[in-house]
C-alpha cells in the first residue's frame, strides 16, 4: 500500500514544481498540497474505504483546480496548461473511475463525472464515461438520452448520437420518450444542415464535390423515425406529443400534414384528437380588414363557434366524460380570457353555461367543473339556478367530500334555509374518517347563523365522534366558543367538563393557558394547573411545553425555584431526541440566550 501511495504522490512533484515556479503557489502552499494530497491517497487504500473518502478526495482536487483558475486570472498567466490542470483534470477521472468501479449502482456518482467532465470540458473522457454507465445501467432510458443529446450538443456529432438512440431503442423498445427525443434530434440534425448550407451559399463558397442531401433537409429521417415509433406505439397521446414536436420546426409542414392525417384516420375514437382539431381552428390568422377592437372580437368570437362545432361533432360519435371534460375545459378556458368587449364575454359566459348544463344532463360532468359552474352562476347572481346546481352536485357525487363542502359554501352563500339539513345529509353521506372540512364548515356557520342554543348542541354532537381528528378539532372550537360567548367563567367550565375527554390535541391546552393569561390578574395556581394536565398528555415528546412552563416559574408571578424540579422531571419523562433538544434549549434559556 505505502508504495503504491508513494508512486501516485511522486506522479505529482512535477505539476507542484510547475505551480511553485511560475509563481501561482508558495513554497508553504505546495508543501501544504503534498502533505494533505498524501492523507487523502492513504484514505484510498484502507481495509475499508468509503464512498465519502473519495468523494473528499475529488472535491478537494476540484478545489485546487478552481483556486489555480481564479490566480491564474488574477496574475494573468495562462500558460503551462498541459503540465498543471491537465493533470490533474486527469487524476480527478481516474479517482472517479476507481469509485464507479467500486460502486457501479450509484448513479448520482455517474452524474457527478459526467458533470465534472463538462464543466472542464474533456469531450473523450465524457463519451467514455457514459458508455461505461450504460453498459452498467442500460435499463434507465434517461441515461441513454443524456448521452445521445451530449454526443449531439457538447461533440456536435450527429451519427453517434443515432447510434445511441438506436441502440437504446433495442432495450426500450416501446419506450415513448426515448423515440420523442429521437425524432427531436433527428429534427435539430435537419436544421442544422439547412443553416449550414445557407451559409455556404451566402458566403458564396465552394464546397467540392459535398452535396446536402435534401431528403434529411427535409425531415425524411424524422418521418422514419415517426413511422417505426406509431407502428410500436399507440395513442393519440404520443402522436400529439410528436406533431408538438415537429411543430417547433418551420420546414415540417408536410410531416406535420401526415401526422395530422394518421391522428385524424386512426384515432377519432380519441378525445384528445378531437380537442386537438377543434383548437386548430383558433389559429387563422386576422385578415387586414380586422384591426379595430370590436372587429378582432368578431373574428375571435367566429373561430370560437368554429371550434365549438367541432367539439359538437366529436360529441355526435364519442359522448363520453372525457370528450365532455375537453369541450367544458375549452369554453372555461375562452370565457376566463380578459375581454373589452362585452359582447363577446356574455357570448363566452352563455356558451361556457350550455356546455356545463348538457354534459351534467348526460350525467357526464366531472366533479371539478362544478365548482367552476357555481361561480359562474354566483357572478352572475342567478341565486335559484346556483341553489339547484349545488343540490344536483351532491347528487351526482354523493360521497365527496370536496362536493359537499363545494356546495354548503354555496348555500351558506346564499343564505339558504335548507343549510341545516343539508349539513345533516352531507354527515350522513360521506365516510366519517374524511368529515373534518364537513365539521369545521358547519360550526363557524352555527356560530354565526344559529342560537347559542343550536350552537352548543352542534359541539355536544362533534364531541361524540368515534374520528379522533373531529373529536379534537370539536374541542378547541368549543373552548374558543365559549370564551368568546361567554366569557372566561364558560371557557373554564367548558373546559373542566372536557379535560377528561381523550384525545385531546396540545392547542386546547394552550387555548386554556393563554386564555388566563388574558385576564387582569391571573392566578398562578390555575396555570400549573393548566400545564400539569397537557403534560399529561404531552410531557413525554413536546420539549417546548416544559420550556414554557419553565418560563412561566421564573416569570414575574411564578415560582423559580421550582424550576429545578420542573427540569428534573422534563430529563425523566421526555424520550428520543426531545432530551437533547430540551438539554440545548434549557442551557440557553439559564444564560440569557433566550
């Protein structure tokens, strides 16, 4: 082992010389290096060696490099290149290699060198890097992609980065985004042809006997690459997701009209085909005549209906939840955009509301699009219509949650007598273990709607849940309730008829503590009363209430030598890191930290 170390450490007097004697380095500093670069390498040759050693190792070395980088720049030397960065850019490869050797399934420590090698740019070193990464994780098709678009960008070389794709394609055959970036490299590889002969021929150059084939010009190669993918491949998804694709590129227009041509053949059974052929129609283009205000909003307004006719059509063959939800998600999506035009935004709201009525008719309505009808119907102060879509709401999806809630906020809205009921339906309806928003919703509606009467039977009832979350969200409501309806004889009794009431959650505790606090003279033995009891239940996880209560001991109305047996008891009763976190704060807390 020594003499291995002794070799690599002997490797490197010639660059230490280097740095010494062109004045980058001290004499002390190089010395320094040796002694620190000898530790490192001996780490790298223990009985047990660990990831953590050669990772030190590596970012010490790249610590170097950048210190060489920022004194270079400011004595303005830069020669001697070769004989100082380049070797240790070159010893940094090798420690990686030795811990990629090691550690072959750690992809984080692939991504560190092939990081490292772009940043110093060592375009070799990084084609061997990813090969040697893919021959040990070939089932990750992002591995192989980052390869194929480093070949592509970083080494501007186009055919190994084919060869990658291809090769990647024989392990993920079916894989949607390994062909994606295909066809996009294919596409980048075509543009870049095209710029580089037009260049050529602005420069007016020569060029031999080089011809620029105008079939990859063109994007042939990419429709290959279309075709293998859609013979493997099916669903209007992907093919979307390539015309996407091809749509980035001015020179596709015939491959975007195939494309078209397959999605419009293959997949009318689709609703994204149709979603997608409807909102072709916004993009004509606004004629000369069109430049005023009001007339952009006609043009606008005529493509719209054109879009809507498609929607219907799709409709007439496909009527389905999902061709509903694209159809609503248009309408919603053009009645939210920002108009001067009246016209037009009463035109968008009346469409928006037809669309939303026929598909909740057909029962094919999704559950997020009422919420967006109620507001519609709400800024448009129809109360009648908002009250009965609230109420088909719960009928169509009887056990949600978000749909209740979605329409006793509207209702409450609305100040409808019925709310009541419809509380009561909601409760009966919906899994008790997913109540709370229900619970939450109704008590601040009864405090602010109903009798204290009605009030305090409500929580009588909350408290009776068999759900440990409402029983102790009832509590601390109940407290706060009481101590603002009142007053501070009510928190107390409220409270004292509840204390024995398990589970309890800290804030209803702490909501008894502060509300003593709150009164003119509070009395001390009220609150280590209040503490003594949330210890009961907390002492042994909540570090910060032993804090409190020792901060109230040594308070003006407490008792500070009490604090020690308070301290005592926190040491005995507190578990797991809530010991050293007490032990830390405690300390600070003597010394005037805190």
């Amino acid at each position: 082992m020594a003499e291995i170390v002794q070799q690599r450490i002997e490797n490197r007097i010639p660059e230490l010389e280097q740095l010494e004697r062109v004045g980058l380095f001290s004499k002390k500093e190089v010395k320094s290096m040796l002694k620190r670069a000898t530790a490192l390498e001996y780490k790298l040759h223990r009985l047990i060696i660990t990831k953590v050693d050669f990772i030190a190792y590596i970012q010490y070395e790249i610590n170097v490099l950048e210190l060489i980088k920022k004194r270079r720049s400011r004595i303005g030397y830069q020669f001697k290149r070769e004989e100082i960065e380049y070797s240790i850019i070159s010893r940094i490869n090798s420690i990686f290699r030795r811990a990629t050797t090691k550690w072959k399934d750690d992809v984080q420590l692939w991504l560190s060198h092939i990081a490292f090698c772009k940043k110093w740019n060592t375009k070799v070193q990084l084609s061997k890097v990813f090969s040697s990464m893919l021959a040990i994780h070939p089932e990750k098709p992002a591995l192989w992609i980052m390869a194929a678009k480093s070949e592509l960008e970083d080494r501007n070389m186009s055919e190994s980065a084919r060869h990658l794709f291809l090769r990647a394609l024989r392990f993920h055959p079916e894989s949607k985004k390994v062909y994606q970036e295909y066809f996009r490299m294919e596409l980048l590889h075509a543009e870049k042809l095209r710029k580089q002969q037009k260049e050529l021929e602005q420069a007016e150059m020569d060029v031999g006997e080089y011809e620029f084939s105008p079939e990859i010009m063109s994007g042939k190669l990419a429709e290959l690459v279309y075709r293998d993918a859609t013979g493997k491949i099916q669903g209007a998804d992907f093919i979307l997701s390539l015309l996407t694709i091809a749509a980035i590129f001015d020179f596709t227009k015939e491959l975007q009209d195939t494309i078209i041509q397959d999605l419009q053949s293959k997949y009318t059974d689709d609703s994204l085909t149709w979603d997608f052929m409807a909102k072709r129609e916004l993009e004509a283009t606004v004629g000369e005549e069109l430049q005023t205000a009001k007339g952009r909003a006609s043009d606008i307004a005529r493509r719209e209906e054109r879009c809507c006719q498609v929607y219907e059509e799709g409709l007439k063959s496909l009527n389905t939840e999902a061709m509903w939800a694209c159809y609503v998600s248009f309408c919603l999506e053009r009645f939210k955009r920002k108009t001067n035009v009246q016209e037009l935004k009463e035109k968008r709201q009346e469409r928006l509301l037809a669309v939303l009525q026929r598909a909740h008719d057909s029962s094919l309505l999704k559950e997020d699009f009422y919420k967006n009808w109620l507001q519609v119907l709400l800024s448009s102060g129809d109360s009648e219509q908002t009250a009965a879509v609230a109420m088909a709401a719960t009928q169509r999806y009887r056990q949600s949650v978000d749909v209740w809630c979605l329409a006793l906020q509207t209702m409450v809205h609305l100040g409808s007598g019925a709310t009541g009921k419809l509380f009561q339906d909601a409760l009966k309806h919906v899994n008790p273990k997913l109540s709370l928003p229900l619970w939450q919703l109704q008590v601040e509606w009864s405090m602010t709607s109903q009798s204290p009467e009605e009030t305090e039977a409500l929580f009588q009832r909350g408290l009776l849940s068999v759900v440990p979350a409402v029983s102790m969200e009832i509590k601390e409501k109940y407290l706060d309730w009481s101590y603002r309806a009142g007053g501070y004889k009510k928190a107390r009794k409220t409270f004292t008829s509840l204390h024995e009431s398990r589970p309890f959650s800290k804030a209803f505790f702490t909501r008894m503590i502060q509300v003593e606090k709150n009164q003119e003279t509070p009395k001390m033995s009220n609150l280590r009363d209040f503490y003594e009891r949330a210890l009961r239940e907390f002492g042994s996880t909540d570090d910060d209430l032993w804090l409190e209560y020792i901060r109230e001991e040594l308070g003006p109305s407490g008792q500070p030598e009490n604090c020690g047996m308070i301290h005592w008891r926190a040491m005995k009763m507190l578990e797991g890191e809530s010991v050293e976190r007490f032990t830390a704060q405690y300390t600070l807390l003597q010394t005037g930290h805190i």
